[in-house]
C-alpha cells in the first residue's frame, strides 16, 4: 500500500497539477499579457464549463487563462489554498471545512439553489425505505462536499444520531464503484454523477436534498483575487453570459457541455432539467445566514475542529480587502 502523501510533499503535487493543466490549454492566443487566471472547476459546474467552451472570458480578460479540473470541491479548494487555483467553485460544505482549517480562500458570489441536483441513492432492492433505516447503514461521501451536509440533515431528519450511520469517505468514482459492488449500503452524490447514475437504472432515490439542504453552489478566490473587484466583476459577467448562452440555445449548450465532459447526451439533459437560471451575484445576507447554520451543524457534530463565523470571509461589492479578517 502505498504511503500518503507528507502535506509539504501534496501542496507541491498540487502546485505540478495547475502547471501541467496550464501547459495544456495554454495562453490566450493573440491576447495582451495582463494578469494570468487559473480556474478551477469540476465535471458539474456547467456555467464554468460552458464558459470556456464559448470563449466567453477569453473576449473580457487579456490574461492568459488555464483551466484545470477537480473531482470534488474539497480537492479545488485545497488547490486554491496552496495557490494553484485562483478562482473556482464548490458547493456549500467545502468552504466551511477550508475556512476551519484556516485556508486562505474568499467567499465572492453564488447561484441559486438546486435542491433536486443531489442525491441519497440506494440500490433497487435494498431494504432501506425510510431515512431512519440508515441507522448501522454504511454511507459512500465525500469528506466535506455537498453530499456530507446532504448526509448529516438525512441522518438527523431520520431521528438518528451521526454516530448511528457508518460514513465511508471516498472520492465520486471511488464511491460509486463501491456502491456498485456492495460495499456500501448508501451513496450520497450531486450531479452529474448522480443523474449518470440513475440513467444507468441501478439506483433508487432514497431522498434529494430538497427539504434537507438548498444544495448552494459558491465561487470562491485567494484574498489576492477577492481585492480586484473589476476582474470580478468580469468573472461575473462572462459567468451570466454564459447562463444566458444556456437559457436561449439549450439544445447547442448541452451538446457542448456532453462533448467536453465525455458524459452521455441523456445524462447532460437530466442534469439540464434540474438545474434553474443561474445567474451568478454577491453573497446576500440570508445567504450567508443559511451558509453559518452549515458551519454550525458541523462544528456541534465535531466534524470541524472549531467554530467559526462565515461572514468574516465573504467580499462584499466596495470593501476593501483590509476589512476581511
């Protein structure tokens, strides 16, 4: 078996990703040198991915811009904090986790919620019925994703105590492998791999997140980043074009999202159906509030290792960086 990786020794594998990913998309062609942009973004995140298949940022940053890949947010998050990512997105449990160990990241926009883009799959036979029959259950996550928060409001919505269940942390690909050969009872997932998942006809849904947990998706940056509101303002407007871009050409928006993420035209519709307009905008205030009863939940299950407030690193349209603590 071989020996995890030291953290001075997985910052710099980091470090060699985001060089290798830079080396293969490469410079913006006849673009000015301005400030290099590296993005970070996962399978799902459709507006990131349409957005660099229309070129629409390319046309607004004369920068060059790389664009490298992450299976989770837990992973992109780290990346960013080593200070191989400069700018990405997550859902809502990966910042929380980050900020309470201390990563150097920023809270700068959202989109609206998507409770029904998440999952608890079953297999079709199995006994469980009801989410209290997760107790003694073994439960396929990824640590500190979107499908953890999702796992801890289904356990205590099942009357259960997080003692009650067996968390199996492990990567998407790893957690459905698992789940496929039996060696879990449940998976908790969020799409694209729970809609692939479901077509496949393999599954059952035990419940989505809708009534458990809004399924919140967040774009984050370093403290560097957070200080240049007009390229933020940018990355926003090149992200609403985008959305834009999906809303009017549904039909031509999925095939380029199907033929960059390798995933079945099927799956990409499913995925499509339950995703709302998602126009990218600043943190608002019962945002954040929804966003602290995350951080809360976590901190009284000691799943994180202090307490924190989220509000002390959200940027807000006019502040100065100085004030974020």
């Amino acid at each position: 078996m071989s020996k995890p990786l030291h953290v001075s020794e997985r910052r710099k594998a980091l470090r060699l990703l985001a060089l290798t990913a830079a080396g293969c998309f490469g410079a913006v062609p006849g673009r000015a040198q301005g400030q290099p942009l590296r993005i970070g973004f996962q399978k799902g995140s459709i507006s990131l991915v349409l957005l660099k298949c229309l070129g629409l940022l390319e046309k607004q940053h004369a920068g060059t811009i790389s664009w490298i890949e992450f299976p989770a947010g837990p992973q992109l998050l780290e990346a960013l904090a080593v200070g191989s990512v400069d700018f990405g997105a997550t859902g809502e449990s990966p910042p929380v986790f980050a900020q309470a160990a201390g990563k150097n990241l920023v809270y700068v926009g959202a989109e609206p919620p998507k409770p029904d883009s998440s999952a608890l799959l079953v297999k079709p036979d199995a006994p469980l019925k009801t989410l209290a029959d997760l107790k003694g259950r073994r439960i396929a996550l990824q640590r500190g994703s979107s499908a953890h928060f999702l796992t801890v409001n289904a356990v205590k919505r099942g009357g259960l105590q997080w003692s009650d269940i067996q968390p199996v942390y492990l990567a998407p690909a790893d957690a459905r492998a698992a789940f496929e050969r039996g060696s879990v009872d449940a998976w908790a997932i969020w799409d694209p791999y729970y809609a692939a998942a479901e077509l496949d006809g393999h599954v059952r849904v035990l419940s989505t997140s809708r009534g458990l947990s809004s399924n919140n998706s967040f774009y984050l940056t370093s403290r560097g980043l957070a200080a240049n509101e007009p390229l933020l303002r940018t990355l926003f407007a090149a992200l609403g074009e985008a959305d834009a871009y999906l809303q009017k050409h549904r039909q031509d928006a999925a095939q380029r999202f199907a033929q960059f993420s390798g995933l079945a035209p099927a799956t990409v519709q499913r995925v499509l159906e339950r995703r709302p307009p998602s126009p990218v905008a600043p943190l608002t205030p019962a945002l954040i509030a929804e966003q602290q009863q995350v951080a809360d939940a976590f901190a009284q299950l000691g799943l994180i290792p202090k307490s924190l407030q989220v509000a002390e690193i959200v940027w807000r349209p006019g502040q100065q960086l100085a004030a974020l603590r």
